[in-house]
C-alpha cells in the first residue's frame, strides 16, 4: 500500500519569513495529493491540491510543488502570518473510483509574532 | 449547509462501556469514512464506507464497528471501550468522481477519554 512520510514533525518560523514541508510517498499510481490545515479543536481543512499533471500550483501565498519521479512533493507558505500557525497534513491517493487517502503524520507550523 | 456533523464533542468513559459515535452529511456524498488521531500519529483510517450497505476496515479496525444503512450517516461503535481508545476521532465524507479534484471534507472531531 501506499507510504507517506512528512516532514519535518514541528517548524518554527518567524512572522513574515517563508516555510516548507515536505512530503515523499512510494505508490507510483498516486496522482492526486490534497494538503490540509487543522487548526486547534478543529477538524482538517482543505487548503490546496495538486495532481499529478502540474507541476506546480499557488494560491496567494500558498503553493505546492511535485516532482513525479522522485516522488516528492512540497507546501510552500510565504510571509507567514501568525493566523497560520497549526497543524498541515499532506496526503496521496488515486483520484477517482473509491481509492482512500493515506496522510502523512502531519507538522505543527509555529509562526511567531 | 452543515458539512459533516459530529456528536459528542467531548466523551468520557469507564473501561468496557459501550457507546456509538455519530456522523452525518449533508452533501450526498457517497464515501465516509472515520480516522483517530493520536499525538505523532496523524490521521489513522478505521472503517470507511463508499455507498449505503457497503462497509470496510482500515488500517485499525480493531475494536470499533460501523454501518451505513443511509447515505447520510456513518455511526462508529465502540463495543467494550479501552483506555488504548482514548483519542480524538474524525468523521470524513468525499463525493465520488470518475476525475476531478475529490478532497475529504471532516467534522470537528469528537474526542473520547477512557478511564
């Protein structure tokens, strides 16, 4: 089955500076990878995806990148704001038919004011 | 339009009671499914269902039963609780798409203490 590591687990970051997360899965089949923020006593939301046709996706000062053949793909937020500061879990599965997700263990983003 | 919708938001129980956590949907979607999430564990799957009638394990399946008798509701049981079952759990529900973009939508959560 499919395996995806994320990392690093907790990131500290200063307001205004940029930071990435990182993801790595082993099904070569995946093709499509959903990123969700949970913010505390919340369940996880959506806040961008990608399939695996772009190489590249931004929304504002979102954006996430993936690279097939290493099996890699990346959450970039750039001037970072205090309001971002929660939990980020990435995930693969195969779009379509009834194919469940596998989510990464998630990182705990700090952004310090 | 309420999403997914969890009840209770918060739990506690005495090792070997029973009890059933509920989920419901508004949004016609075909597949749920019910994750835990427990400290540098993420999101671990427990049972999903992709139509009414239709029910399988995930990764811990152990100790929890499911059913899907509507499309809307997707009940986890805890027969005989377990202070190892002590954690927050997730519904989740995602519409069924040939191609497309299909992102699980998730209710608040519930979160279950055994003593």
């Amino acid at each position: 089955g499919e395996n995806v590591e994320q990392h690093p687990s907790t990131l500290s970051v200063q307001e205004g500076d940029s930071a990435v997360i990182k993801c790595t899965y082993s099904d070569s089949a995946s093709n499509y990878f959903p990123w969700y923020k949970q913010e505390l006593g919340k369940g996880p939301q959506l806040i961008i995806d990608i399939r695996s046709n772009v190489g590249e996706k931004k929304d504002q000062r979102i954006a996430v990148t993936l690279n097939k053949t290493a099996k890699h793909f990346s959450l970039h937020i750039t001037e970072t704001q205090p309001e971002d500061s929660a939990v980020y879990f990435c995930a693969a599965s195969i779009s379509g038919g009834s194919y469940i997700p596998t989510f990464g263990r998630g990182t705990s983003l700090i952004v310090h004011p | 339009n309420a999403g997914v919708t969890q009840t209770p938001k918060f739990q506690v129980l005495k090792t070997g009671q029973s009890m059933t956590l509920q989920c419901a949907q508004d949004m016609n979607h075909e597949y749920m499914s019910w994750y835990r999430q427990d400290p540098g564990m993420g999101l671990r799957l427990i049972h999903y269902s992709v139509g009414a009638g239709i029910t399988d394990q995930g990764e811990v399946p152990n100790g929890y039963n499911v059913s899907r008798s509507t499309t809307e509701d997707f009940p986890l049981r805890l027969l005989s609780a377990a202070p190892s079952q002590t954690s927050v759990y997730f519904c989740a529900s995602r519409a069924y798409g040939q191609a497309g973009n299909q992102p699980q939508h998730f209710g608040d959560g519930t979160r279950l203490s055994i003593l």
